[in-house]
C-alpha cells in the first residue's frame, strides 16, 4: 500500500463524513411550492479544493516501505552520478522515500538450492562428459549492497532468479568446466569428491565476494564409450575375484582331501600293524598241547567208527 493511496483515502473519508455530517457545503439548496429544501447547485470552492487536494496526494513525492525480515533493504538514489551505483544506503523497518529521485531494493538473504539442466563439459584430452550440478548459495549481507551495485542490470529484470539463470550459471558451469580440463577422465571418476572441492574452491575465487556456496554436486555421468568401458572393467574384475575365490575353494578342498587320505592310511597302515601284532602273538601261543586243547574243544562226543590202531582207547594222547 502506497502512501499516495492513503492520502486519497483519507480525503475520500473527510469527503463523506463531511457531507453527512453536512459539514462540507457542496451543494446548494432552495425551497421548492412544497417548503421542502431540494440542491439546486454546487459549491465551487469546496469542489476545487477537494480536487486540488486529490492532484496534490497524487502527485506528492514521498512514499514508504516495510524491510521484510530476512532481507537486507537498500536506498537506491537515482540520481548518483553512476546512476545510483555511487550512493546506495543499507535502511531496515519502515523507510520513507522520494519515488522520483530514490528506490527500494530487498536482497534476500535466505539460502536457495539451485539445480542447473544438464549441460556438457569437456575433460582433459577432450572427452565430453554431461553434467546436472546441483547446489545451495546465498547472498552474503555483508557485500549484498555491492553485489547490487555491481550486478544491477541483471538484477533488475528479475531479481535474484535472473542471476541464477544468467551471471551465476555461467560463473558454476564455468568453473566445473575449467577444473575438469586440468585432468583425465580417469581422474574425474575416481576421485570425484576431490574434483568436486577442487570446483567449489575455484567457484569460490569467482563469486565468493558476494556469495556463499555449499554442498556442490555435479552429478557428473561418465560418456557413454567410457561408461561401457568402465562397466566392462568392473565386470572383468568382478569374474577375476569370483574365480580367485573359487581357485581358493577349490585347492581347500583338495587339501581336506589330502588331509583325510593320509589319515585313512594312518588307520590302515595301525590296523596292519595290530592285525600282523595280534598274529605274532597268535603264533607264540600255539603249541601242540594247545592244539589238541582246541580239538577238544571242539569234540562233539562222538568216538570215531573206525580205529586207526589197536591199543588206543583214548583220541588224546595227553602227557605221555
């Protein structure tokens, strides 16, 4: 709301309460062949002075802003000699101003996140790499008046979204392209969070007078030759440490194998040995008088029909 608006506000108001309050003489009356008083003209003074007043609120220089919270509020003369660039004055709260010959301009301080379209840079050797960086930035307060004064122009068509899209687009895109041109390709994907402090460094450098950057990605994609190149690497290295694992499995396995050979033959070659012990000892034990103990042992009682000589009654001949 403009003060010029509350001016023609308040004469609106003074207008009608005084002709309500028949206060105001606009009109003039007479007495009609009933007695009643009816307007039959107006009043020329009043009139002029109510319009003058309405040219006067109209034409009146002064106006007012409120500095909202969160922005850092400038007076601009329009009348410097550099068109304002010479004499800009950091004002808060309520500001009241000449609209002809001053202006008002609130920079905001809040941080923004930006995400650029995809655009192409080119690496070391000349491989084209696509990109879509992505970052926070805002306005440094203590530098926001010569952040003004110096980007004005742009400033003014759009405020801070015409920077983005114009002078700091070309400052980001700048700066990941120059820093991408001092190495290979290998090194932007291998060492992508090195790179990517390298660029917020020289971003930095071209615009940290008037801005603070953070949390800068490129979100950079490898070209598509590479990324099968890179793809097949992996893939190569992924059947290298399969078939590592396997080999390793596999000669575990034939170690167990080993393992338990030698122990079967360990069994065998005991058992051999307590078999031809048990033999031995088997064999010291047999004596003729044990082996006719085992005859009869096993004589189921019975004499044989037939005698192989006279005189022996008995089938053992022990102890003669």
């Amino acid at each position: 709301m403009s003060l010029t608006f509350l001016l023609l506000l308040v004469i609106a108001l003074v207008v009608i309460i005084g002709i309500v309050t028949k206060k105001l003489d606009i009109l003039t009356y007479s007495t009609d062949r009933n007695g009643k008083q009816v307007p039959n003209g107006v009043r020329w003074k009043p009139l002029t002075f109510i319009f003058f007043a309405c040219i006067a609120a109209l034409l009146q220089p002064m106006n007012y802003d409120v500095i909202s919270v969160g922005h850092k509020g400038l007076l601009i003369n329009l009348l410097g000699d550099k068109r304002g660039a010479s004499d800009t004055e950091e004002v808060s709260g309520v500001v009241f101003y000449n609209k002809y010959t001053q202006e008002i301009q609130e920079i905001p301080l809040d941080q923004r996140h930006i995400e650029y379209p995809e655009s192409i840079i080119v690496a070391k050797g000349g491989f084209p790499c696509p990109i879509k960086p992505s970052f926070n930035y805002s306005v440094k307060e203590s530098t926001a008046a010569d952040m003004f004064t110096n980007l004005r122009s742009t400033y003014k068509k759009g405020g801070l979204e015409a920077i983005q899209e114009g002078w700091l687009n070309n400052a980001i895109i700048g700066a990941i392209n120059d820093v991408a041109n001092r190495h290979s390709i290998d090194y932007l994907f291998n060492n992508r969070e090195t790179y990517e402090a390298e660029i917020l460094s020289e971003v930095n450098k071209r615009i940290g007078k008037w801005f603070l950057v953070s949390q800068l990605k490129t979100n950079i994609q490898p070209p598509k030759a590479i990324r099968q190149s890179i793809e097949d690497k992996a893939t190569a290295d992924a059947d290298a440490i399969k078939a590592e694992a396997q080999a390793r499995v596999a000669q575990a396995d034939a170690q167990r194998k080993i393992q338990l050979a030698k122990g079967d033959s360990a069994s065998i070659v005991i058992r051999a040995q307590a078999d031809a012990k048990a033999i031995s000892l088997k064999q010291q034990e047999i004596t003729p008088t044990y082996v006719e103990y085992q005859r009869v042992l096993k004589w189921d009682g019975v004499m044989p029909a037939t005698m192989l000589g006279s005189g022996s009654g008995t089938l053992l001949n022990l102890g003669k």
